[in-house]
C-alpha cells in the first residue's frame, strides 16, 4: 500500500468553506447546546460510534435528497492535517471527532475535536499509533455523556473528557490481559453498554473484557475462551430477556451476556483460515444473524432460539463476500459490497440472491431515509434506492481530498454526509432542502 505522508502534523489544518461565516455561527450554537446537554441521550440525528446510533449502519434521519445534483455533491467544507488513519468520524450535539496519526520520528495518535465549521476545537495525543501493516488509527471514537473511549491500534484502551480531551484513565489491553496483537492491529468500535466499556483484547483467559466506564477497573472477563480478536465491531442483541454482545473473534462468532461475561454460545467460522480478518459487524433481526468474512468462505444467517442460548445456522452463502465495508439490514433484506467487487442484496431469511451490481466498485456503505451511501474504494460516492427490485445510482460524487485507499463508513448526522479519507475530512449537505 502507497500511504502519502505528511512531513509535518500542521498545528492549524486547512479549512476550506463556501459559507464560512454561517457554518461558524452554527458551530458556535451547537458548541453551547453540546456543554449544556452532556447529561442527556445522543440526539436522534447524532452518530455517536462506529456505524452508528444503533451500530448498524443506519441513520434514523428523513428529508435528505433521493437525488443528486449532475455533477455531483459540492463540499460544504474540508479540513486536511488530520494526520493518516482509517478512523471513522463520531458527530455528537454538534461536535466531531475523529483520530489521524502524527509524522512524527516515533509516530503518534491525535485524539481531534472538530466544530460543524470543521474548524479543530482541541487535539488530544494519546500514545503510540499503528505504524506497521497498514499504518495509521483505526478505530471511530465511541462517545458517551461527557466522555469519549477508544481503543487505539496499538492496544491502549483510553477514555477522555469530552470538553477539552484530557485522558481519564487508560489500560494497556496487551499487558493486562496478554492480548495478542493481530498483524493490522486493533481496530474495534468499542461497545459502552451501562457502566460498562466490551472490548476484545483476544487474551487466553480475556478474549473479551468489561471495564468500568468510570475509573476502567476489570468487572468481568471471558474466562474458558481465549480466541484471538479480528477487528470485528460488536453489535447487541436484546433475546430471552438477556442482552447479548455479538461479535466475531478469529474463528468463532460468540454470543456473551453483558450482565455477566458468560458465554451463551459459539458459532464457527472461517476455522481454517490462515488470516482472520472479520471486520464486519454482524447484522440482526428477530432472532436472526448474519455475519460474513471476506477472505474466508463467505457469508451464513444463524438463527437464535427464544432464550438466545442456543444457534443453528440456516443457510450459507459466497455472493457477499464483505471485507471491511459493512452491511445494512433494511426491511428483511441485506445490502453491501462483495470482495467479487458487486454489490450484492440478500433475502436475510431464505438467503436468495435477490440482485448482484457493479455499482461503485467494492466498498463500504450506510443506510438513511430509504438510501444506500455506497463508498467505492475507487473515491466514488453513490447513491442508490435500498430495494430487493435492483440496484441504481441516483446520485454520483468523486472524493478528490484526502490521500490513501478508501476505506472509511460514510456518516450521517444531521442533514451532512461526512467522509473522511487519509488526512482530510469532507462534509457534504444532503439535505433536501438548503441548511438554515
């Protein structure tokens, strides 16, 4: 991979703005309603962590545009320096946040927090960043009330104050649970779930972990099961009365009571793979999981009995072979990019191919008002109707800032489409009619 370096991290990155002085007056509004309301719950337009409100990949947002402009979208601002990353982008009451990594002789995480202006308000370093396969952050702040928690490449699990970025406390994952350190690093959307921050260190006796949300003191761990972590970000299933973390360890997909740390079942996947790379987020809906595995054979639906202790798998496929894109579920049918390059939707309970489509290329995609955001690892921006009927684009926008492979989750929050790509972040209005 060619990754284009910075020489330097610029104390005051470039922002660019068609509307400067309205964005700003806006930022500033947002910016006294964000330190008044740190009590309260995410507003429904914020996407407060990886994938989203629900860590599904969709918004709850209605009004946006069903068509774009020929031409494309124009840029409402773009801010560069950010560093170099695949991190994803966090919008909560009206601030951002992302992580870029410095170019510094030993290089560095940058913990960033941005107005709606995309003008930087504090950045935060916080420790060594991923500096070999594929340098640079990963993981997409998770912020909740007045705190903000990441888990950094390297394995420094971090929490820090919302208003000014100061660390609150951090827990070397590697040295206190005898992580292995996979060969990409971490890259997991940490789940906060209560007084509880999940994570998957991949220890022997520690595969994942709970830690008080508070002070980061150990509340339980997975003791008996010691798989390896695969870069999967966890979702939460709510059946038989428990509430369930779900994810995808090196070669299982694991069920764990959030209540207690026990296990509830295991499901295997990709057990001869030699590289378990299971970055996808399942997906679910009433009792049913899908799950999928670029490298390995392909995807399967899991049905899940009543008390949620038990799973059969249903039925398997090889048309959505996902890498890193993730999925949306839309009434009963499954939408993303295959590693054959189509876009694929699948029927979630019989498993039919309902349409399989050039589209944008491979990517990643996310889901708001009846649309697919589709990012093509190409720098094109698609959008598309999320229906079984076909796929067509209605809308077409080339990412031209930025530097590196195209990798990020498109973010939806409050009428903006955010990207970020390599050092730069873009914010689109996708409004369907003008922002006031």
């Amino acid at each position: 991979m060619n990754m284009k370096k910075n020489n330097s991290l610029p104390a005051n990155p470039t922002v660019t703005s068609p509307a400067q002085t309205a964005r700003a007056f806006r930022g500033v509004t947002f910016t006294v309603c964000c330190t008044i309301g740190f009590a309260f719950a995410a507003l429904a337009a914020d996407w407060p962590q990886q994938r989203g409100p629900n860590r599904d990949g969709k918004s709850a947002e209605t009004g946006l545009l069903k068509e774009w402009p020929m031409g494309g979208l124009k840029p409402l601002w773009i801010t560069e320096g950010l560093g170099d990353g695949y991190a994803g982008t966090s919008v909560v009451n009206g601030s951002i946040y992302t992580t870029g990594m410095t170019s510094n002789e030993i290089p560095q995480g940058v913990l960033y927090a941005l107005d709606l202006s995309g003008k930087i308000q504090w950045e935060k370093p916080y420790g060594p960043a991923w500096n070999e396969m594929y340098p640079g952050t990963r993981a997409t702040p998770t912020v909740d009330g007045d705190r903000i928690y990441l888990l950094s490449g390297t394995g420094r699990l971090l929490c820090f104050n919302r208003e000014d970025g100061e660390i609150v406390w951090s827990v070397d994952v590697v040295e206190k649970f005898g992580a292995v350190v996979q060969p990409c690093g971490f890259a997991e959307g940490i789940l906060i779930d209560g007084d509880k921050v999940v994570c998957t260190p991949g220890g022997p006796e520690a595969c994942i972990v709970a830690v008080d949300k508070s002070k980061g003191e150990t509340l339980w761990t997975t003791e008996g099961f010691g798989q390896q972590s695969a870069y999967c970000t966890p979702i939460v299933m709510e059946r038989g009365g428990t509430r369930w973390m779900i994810t995808i360890t090196e070669k299982s997909v694991v069920a764990v009571d959030l209540e207690t740390g026990a296990i509830g079942w295991t499901s295997p996947i990709d057990v001869e793979d030699k590289f378990q790379n299971h970055s996808v987020s399942p997906v679910y809906e009433n009792g049913m999981i899908y799950v999928t595995s670029g490298h390995g054979i392909g995807g399967q639906m899991l049905q899940i009995s009543p008390d949620g202790k038990q799973v059969e798998q249903k039925w398997t496929d090889e048309a959505l072979k996902c890498l890193h894109g993730g999925l949306v579920l839309v009434e009963g049918y499954v939408y993303g990019a295959s590693m054959s390059k189509k876009w694929v939707c699948l029927n979630l309970k019989s498993g039919e191919v309902m349409y399989e489509s050039d589209g944008v290329g491979m990517g990643s995609v996310s889901y708001a008002d009846g649309m697919l955001y589709c990012y093509g690892e190409n720098g094109t921006l698609g959008l598309a109707k999320a229906t079984p009927q076909g796929y067509e684009l209605s809308g077409r926008t080339q990412v031209t800032h930025g530097a590196g492979n195209h990798w990020t989750h498109p973010v939806i929050a409050d009428r903006r489409l955010y990207i970020r790509h390599g050092n730069a972040l873009v914010a689109y209005d996708i409004g369907a009619t003008p922002s006031s």
